[in-house]
C-alpha cells in the first residue's frame, strides 16, 4: 500500500517529483428508468437545463477533490471542463470529465469526482420524477503527463 | 423539473413539511482488476486499512452533501455509517452508507454522496497497483421516513 | 455594539429566540458597458447560458454565509431562489434572492450573499469582453419573520 | 463566450499561460443611514472595532474565490490586504482590497470578493442598528501583470 | 468504543435524543518566551490587535467543527463567544471559547476546536518574533445540558 | 506586528521570496486519565482503530490551514504524514505531524494544525469513557528551508 507508512495513512511525497502538464478524462452515467426520462426530455424541452447545472457542479467538485479524498494532494487546477449527453437509445446521460493540472501528482481523482458529482447532481434533480435510477460505470478514459506516460482504456 | 422556477434552478421550499425521522441507504461499488485485489489483499494482511480510511471518508462527504449538489438542503445529520466489505469472488468492494436525519427533506443524497466517496477513496489508494478500476452500481437501497413512506430496492 | 462584548466580537446567544418561517430578499446589479453588454446579448443567443450559472452559483454561496461572514449563525435553508433579468434599456442584470428558513434568526445576509455572489460571477464570465464593470446596489428588499415583523424597502 | 464551450460552461484552459506576478486592487462601499453611522462612531469609540473583524473576513472570503465563482480558477495567492475607511462626510466606510499571486491568470475576482464580502460583513455587525443600508459600488481600481498589461479605472 | 460498530468508525445516532440547550466552556493557552511577549505588547499598543484576530478566527472554526472532527455531527450553534486575555506574570495568553446550541448533542468539540485555533492563530501572528511558544493546556472547563446533566473542571 | 499593516490585519506579501522545500514537525498529546486509557487499550485489541482516524483527521485538517488560519497563504502540500503513539507509562498519545511543500512560505502552521486536530479527534472518540482529557503541549519540533535554515527544538 503506498497510501500508508508504517500502518499510518499518509499524502504521500511528491516534493521530488517534476511539474509537469498532466491531464486525465473520466466519465460517469446515469442510468435512467422510462418515466424519469421521460420527465427530462420534457423539462429539457421547457426552459431550465438540468444537465448544464450538474455539469457546472462536476467543474467545482473537481476544485474540492483534496477536500474529499483524505490523501489526494491539493492541486491549482488549470481547467476543468463536464460535458453530459443524453442517449436516449440507452436511457442514460453519460457525463465526461477532463482535468488539467501543471503539477507533481496527476488528476484522475479530480476527473473522476467531477464527473461522480455531475451524475449525482443530476440524480438530486430528477429523483422526484421516478425510483431506480443507477450510477453506473465510473471510470478513467485516460491520462496524459507524468512519468508513466499516457494511458487510454 | 421541480427543481426549477420559470427557468431558473431553486432549492425547492421545505418549510411547509414536517420534521420527521428519515433515513436512507445507498451502495457503490469499486471492481478491483485482479493485480488491484492481489493488493489490496496483501496490504490487508499487513498494518494498514484502506477500507477504514474509505469509510471514514465517506462518513466525511455526507456531512458536505449540500456543498457539492447545489440544490440540496443542508441537513443537521444524527447519524452516518459507511461499511465497506470485500468479496473476493467478483473481486469488489462494496461500499454501504446509512444516513439518518431529523428534518423536513430524505437523505438519500447524503447516503448516495458517502457511498460514492468512499468507493473513490479507495480507488484512489488502489490506483498505483494497476488500471481498469470501476465505479459500479452507485443507487439508492432503501428509504424510510417523509410524505412518501418506506421504499426498498 | 450588538456583535461586541467586553471588546470582543462575538456570535450572540440566540438560543432564547423562538423558531419560526422567516424570509429575506435581497437584489445586486451587475452594470455592464455597451461593449460588454453586446457580448452577453451574442452569447445569450447561442447556446450557454452565463446568467443561469450566477444563478446557481447564488444558491450556492447562500449555503455557505455562515463560513464568509464571521458572526453570522449556521442556519438550516428551507428555500433559496436567485434569478437574474436583463434590462437592456439600462445595461444592467439584476439578481434578486430569496432565502427562507424556520429558525432563530432572519436569512438577510444569506439573501444578501447570493444577490452579490451570483453579480460576482457573472462579472467573473463577462470580463473578458471589457472593462468598466460595476456591482451596484447590493440591499435587502424585504424581510418576513421573526420578531419585529415584516418590513419592506 | 468564453467560459462556453459547445454550450456547457468550463473552467478554461490555463495551462499554456506564465505564471506571473499578478496583482488587482477593487473597492466596494457600505453606504450608511444616519442612526447607524452614529451607532458606527459610538461603537469605535469603545473597545471592539467592527471595521477590523470586516476586513479579516474580506481576507479569508479572498482565499476562497474560487469555491464561490464556479468558472475561477484556484490560485495560491502570496498577498491579501483589505483595508476598510470611514468617511464621515459621505456617510460611507470603503473596503479596498489588494491580492497578489505569482501565477497564470489575474486575481481580479479575489479582490472583488474580498471587497464585497468585507462590505458584507459590516452590513452584519451594523444591521441592529436601522434598515436602508446599501453596498455600492463594487469595483475593480487596478491590475497588473499578465498578458494585457497594467490597467487603472 | 462507542464511535465504532464492528470495527468501523460511525457518526453514532443521536436521533432519539431530546434537543436541549446545551453549553460549553474550553480553554487553550499560548505560552510565549520572553522575546514574543515582549513583541506582543509592543504590537498592542500599537494599532492592531492579533487576540482579536485570534479570538475571531476561533469563533469561525467553531462553526466548522463537523468538517474537521470525522464523527462530530453538524450543529446549528447558537452563540460562540472566545476571549483571550495576556497573563503578563506567566507570559501566557489563554483563550477562553464558549458554545451553546439547542440541539441532540453537546458542544465540547465545539469549544475545544475554538479554543485550539484561536491559540494557533495567535502562534501564527507571532511567530516571526522567536521561537519556542507552546499551546499549553487545552481543555474542558464546563459542560451543561444533556443527559449528563452539569459537569465543571 | 508583522501581519498588520497601519492597524489592520494583513496576508503578508510572500510573492518575492522563492520557491524552496520546505518542512515542519509538530507534535501535540492526549493525556488520558486512567479510566479513558483503559477504553482505548480495551478498543485497540479489538477490531476499530480510533488512533488511525484520528491520524486521517489530522492529515485531512493540515490540507485546511488556510481556511482556518485567517492570514495564512494557501499551500500546495507535498506530504502530509502524521502519527500517534500511546505512551502507557504516561498515559498519553503523543500525535507527530510532518508536512512538506515546495513554496514561498513554511509550513509549520500545517504541521501544528495537523497535529491538534488529530489529539483533538481522538478526545472525540474517547470523551464517552470519561471526563479530564487534557490536550498537552502542542509545539513545533523542527523546520527546514526558507531563508532562515534548519531549527530544532
């Protein structure tokens, strides 16, 4: 466990490593049974845009990300951007997450809070329209920067 | 959509309902790839518990539900518990959350949130021992209290 | 003094007060220059919506008034609403808040720190577009509740 | 727009900018009824200094910029001074805040929060004392450093 | 343990308890070597006055318990108070933090936590006048409300 | 008073001074009266380990010192490492704090506020088993980097 020292939890140290430009995409979907979706694409129809608020609360997660996750380094993020899209063959509105960091430590964590967030935020919002909605399949997508080089699922 | 106002998003009026007992209980779980639960296995067996520490975080988040999904109410919470347990035959671990609240909204927010940090948490103490991790199946359980009566999964 | 005792500030008692619905609104204006104010009549068109996130980032930072102003009293918010209107004719958005509670003590600084957040943000999307803006006219409009009744500016 | 893209908001890519030393002054101002500016004199003449507890909560509000304003970016400010003065003559104390940070995008909202929510936190202190206060006013005076150079209002 | 079930950590239910008001007392003493006394009496005389930095940083981390103790619950405060005062003949400043709160649980952490950071606030004000202060001393002086009933140091 | 200003309070400017590692240790105890050690050593052997959450709390707290700290800059920590051990013989756990980053400014607010928040969430998880828990010598034990070198107690 790298997490732990001597069996105490600790942020590990990353003071030697370089700063680099790391980036890291994540996603997360909500599973939307019939009746709810139905209520969203009538809302959607109507003014008020569900999924631009849960976007909006994927971006300033992602900013507390250090605050949540008790041994994820505090990062000064240099973008974040959410993007929901609602496939309505699937049911589903599938949030992607990209973070961007110049930094010691990469930003999966923060990509994958944000995106967590957004789909969670968008569950609060529709709940009162019908049961059994799922958060199904967070994931990373991929990485960039840092010395293990990119990644893609 | 009930949580919008001639456009714009509001946090719904409460103020009418009753102070009631409610509570909820939601599950996420994390699917380790195999080198991922080889690790966590031997790192169980060693000092040091990632899992507590996921709990423990989760127990954490609850408490800032209303910070992070920005049409929640804030909620004096009475109680929050996060369990989280390993089943080695899928290669999961399931993260449960019970939140209790005496007050005029659920908690079904509050257990979704602990439930989803707690499984985050502990991909994040996991990530360096490989790829592939998975958020799966974030959802509410069961639910009892408010105008609505008891609801199970 | 009311916030002073001895010399020192202090977040006076209010555990005597009875808990009762109490409700506050408060407006800020964010005046834009022509050239500014063009920008957001271009964006408003298209798609994004930066007077919906103000909104919301309103709400928001109505939850968190307790943590910026120093003496207020943590307060459980049954309700909060912001909307922001355009008028054109004065180059100005204006943001009105509403905030509602059943509690101990009257939500104008929470009303007030939503009015002046959501104008700050909206500030924050437009300034690139020009200089020259200005929040203007941050006040409370009415309050409801609470011991010395309704009053009304 | 630039804080759009395809519609959904986004925190915007920094990542290519210098990080420099940046710095913007803003200003915003309590404006006074009679009764309660009396209340302000009598009570700085005894111990306790409403004024000083408003400009520390302007300090503090200033580190928090970017959990307030969703699309700000977090910054690891170097400077915060808030400075509030009464002017007797206009019926006014006037909050002017300083921020500095060596990074890669201005601290223009740091200041402006910091000036507000200084203004604010009078408007608490003082709101025993009579209805009819009024912030005005909010603004930025100066900035300097980044890519568009020096600017004075 | 009574904050552990089966050997996870848990916020203990307090639904069934009766909401009381409930107070406590707490103190936390900075001890201050010689060269620092000296600085800190020079400084008050001046204009400016660190306790009263430190009093209110305390009184705003008061308000922050539950987000730094894991397993405090969330508590509508309704009066915090701190008072520090310099002990010239022991070179010592002791803060005195009292909360009170109609609620299902006591305020200890609640004071203690005030108490602790007005101390540390003040540590940090002097520190550039010499080494060796120690925070000496933080404890409960006085409990009432609650099953419990009244408890005094 | 270096953190005033012409009276008020200031985050002094650290934009000049450069970027160097740096590192602070703190320590802060629990003293245990006998009743309270004897739970702690009855929970030990059991499964739950109230010791490691309150290492956790102390790492997670560290990461909020600026937001408690009211003239402290915010940090980008590189470590956070903090660890109890019970002393039988003096009947007390003696919290250890380490806190590195690489910045313009010390850490040994972090380190020290690490170090109280974990004993003080350890009185939280033991003040059920009985009364006069004591928080004993919080200091610091050593620093390096920055301008002034190496210290130790």
């Amino acid at each position: 466990m790298t997490h732990f020292e001597d069996g105490s939890a600790v942020m590990v140290d990353v003071s030697e490593k370089a700063d680099t430009v790391r980036e890291a995409t994540a996603c997360s979907s909500l599973l939307l049974p019939a009746p709810v979706l139905a209520a969203l694409k009538a809302g959607a129809s109507a003014k008020g845009d569900p999924i631009a608020v849960a976007e909006l609360a994927g971006i300033m997660a992602a900013k507390r990300t250090s605050e949540l996750i008790p041994l994820c380094h505090p990062l000064p993020l240099s973008k974040v951007a959410v993007r929901g899209e609602l496939d309505e063959a699937t049911g589903r509105v599938r949030f992607t997450a990209t973070c961007r960091v110049t930094g010691k430590t990469g930003v999966e964590m923060e990509a994958l809070v944000a995106a967590s967030v957004a789909a969670l935020t968008l569950y609060d919002m529709l709940k009162a329209h019908g049961k059994g909605m799922v958060v199904a399949e967070t994931k990373l997508l991929s990485k960039t920067g840092g010395k293990s080089g990119p990644w893609r699922a």
